[in-house]
C-alpha cells in the first residue's frame, strides 16, 4: 500500500463516528465529583436519537462508539434495556455499534493487561447481543492506545482501532486545561495520551503491537482520527461545531488533502442545556453547553455538506475493510 491510503477506484472516503459518552464523564474531566445519577443516560436518551434522526434525513452511515456499561441490565436496570432497544434500532437503520470500553477508564492505557482485557471483552459481549453480530473497532477513552489493548483487539478479532489522535495542538490544549484545573484544586480525572501518539501517521497504517504510534504487523489496522494535512490541526465535530464559520470552512477545506476523513462526534455535541436539563455546573465548564441545539445542528449541516461534496460516506468497518485489502 501507498503511504497515504486510497478507497475503492481512488475514491476519498468519510467515516463519522460518535462516542457515545455518558454525562457522568464530563463532570470526571471537569472534575466536578459524582454526576447526579438522573443524567445517566440523558445522552443515550436525548441525543443519540437526534444523530439518528439526522443520518436518515441525509442518508448517511454512521459508527456510534458505545460504553458497555450504558446496556447493562443488571446495573442500570429499564434505562439500559431502553438503551439497547434504541441501538438495535441503530442495527436495523445500517448504522455500526463500536467499542468504547465498559466504564470509560480514561486511564484504560495505563491499566494492568488483565483489566484492560475485561474492559474491552465486557463491552464487546454486551454489543454481541445487542447487534448480533461481531464487533469490528473499538475506540480507547482520551484517545490512548496502548499494546494490551491492542493484544485484547487481535484476540477477539477486531478488523480495526480508531484511538490514535495526532494533533499536537488538541494535546497542548488538553494539557493547559488539566493544569489549570490542578492549580484551582479541582484535578481532572482525563489524563494525559502518550506524547509518541502526536508522531503517529495521520493516514491508516498498520500498527506495530508493541508500539502502536509506529507502523508494524498487528492484525488490527489504525484508523487515526482527523488532522490536517502538514500542520496535523485538529479536526473533530465538537471543535467544528463551535468554531466560526470561516474557521470551519477552512479546516474542512484543508482535509480534502487527504483521502480519509475520520470524522469524530460526541453524542453530546447534540445536547441542549435547556432542553436536556443540564445543570449549571456543567454547562459553565462545557463551552458546547452553551451553545443552543439548533446552531449546533445547523453547523453540523453545514460541516456534512462541505465534506461530502468531497468525500464518499462509509461506515468505519467498511473503511478499515478496504485498508486491510491494501496492506495484504
């Protein structure tokens, strides 16, 4: 294979992905303490069925990385059955259910071999019965791939990972972010990626197994989510829904230089603060909060169209299938 993957004919190929991440993982980033136990599912409920709703309007296959924890009867009772109903739903509409790990560890790459496997295999076992078919991808919490979870992926079988976030920019910012939290006494529970990931290649490759930011032989292949071209600026919903139209345009611009655009979302970059019923505390540390539902899903809008005047949209396994018939 080139060293810059190419789809089917040459074709430039979109994945949108959303990370399904459940409230209680923002107030952990923002170091807010324990969420009220209400908005628990408030994203599964209230904004994985906005994304739904949008795909099907627009015809588009979307990947929803999932918390095996959000389909756990026996923890979370009638709103994980309610949450399995409408991911089987997503099934039925084309959609593709990923791996987000059982209880969203950010610390998951740091973690002992043996937990690591748990975490990918509980969350991997609850998507078996909900999709009825395997799983294909899995995405680490904080972007942070690490060799055991990579071993855990080939083991079960996994077609591809999509954790490795190069952007130098997105890490210094993080980092700033978790200072200054430290400094008010308020640490953040996120942690810091490996620097190595920012070297990464920012194209699919295929991962070395013991060091996942350099190419190698695993059986899985590496999916990075989107930077730009040379200056490797980040390119996420959640930074494209906010950012200023001009910004957005350029940015989205700027990936028509590469032929793979791994678009990541979260399912909160479709809540509304009012409307979701979003506690203050939240929403003055989440900038996204802040910003209406309707500007959001007009910018998102104005994001898909640009990128698919450019791109063909494929769901994240059919993208990885393709890499995997070039590197062969």
């Amino acid at each position: 294979m080139a060293r810059r993957a190419r789809g089917p004919g040459g074709a430039r190929l979109l994945s949108i992905s959303i990370d399904v991440d459940p409230v209680p993982c923002y107030y952990r980033i923002h170091g807010l303490g324990p969420a009220p136990d209400e908005l628990r599912d408030v994203v599964m409920r209230r904004c994985v069925p906005r994304f739904a709703e949008l795909f099907a309007r627009r015809g588009l296959p979307a990947t929803f990385f999932l918390v095996g924890e959000d389909l756990d009867i026996g923890a979370l009772g009638g709103r994980a059955r309610a949450a399995r109903a409408l991911c089987a739903d997503l099934v039925a509409a084309g959609h593709e259910l990923g791996n987000h790990s059982h209880t969203h560890p950010y610390e998951l790459a740091r973690l002992p071999a043996d937990v690591v496997a748990r975490e990918i295999a509980a969350c991997d076992a609850a998507l078996r019965e909900v999709a009825r078919r395997p799983t294909a991808g899995f995405r680490a919490p904080g972007y942070d791939l690490s060799p055991a979870m990579l071993a855990e992926l080939a083991r079960l079988g996994y077609a591809y990972d999509s954790s490795v976030f190069p952007a130098p920019g997105y890490y210094a910012a993080k980092a700033a972010v978790m200072a200054a939290l430290a400094t008010a006494g308020r640490p953040s529970g996120a942690v810091m990626t490996d620097p190595r990931h920012l070297l990464a290649p920012a194209d699919p490759y295929r991962p070395s197994m013991t060091s996942p930011w350099r190419r190698g032989q695993a059986p899985v292949v590496e999916l990075p989510i989107a930077v730009t071209p040379w200056t490797r600026a980040w390119a996420i919903g959640t930074s494209l829904l906010l950012a200023p139209p001009w910004l957005r345009t350029r940015v989205v611009a700027a990936m028509a230089g590469r032929r793979f655009f791994n678009l990541e979302l979260h399912g909160i970059d479709l809540c509304d603060a009012d409307l979701d019923g979003i506690p203050g505390e939240l929403v003055a540390r989440q900038p996204d909060l802040r910003r209406p539902l309707a500007a959001k899903l007009a910018a998102l809008d104005a994001v898909l169209d640009q990128a698919l005047a450019t791109f063909e949209p494929v769901l994240l396994r059919d993208a990885a299938a393709w890499v995997h018939r070039e590197l062969a």
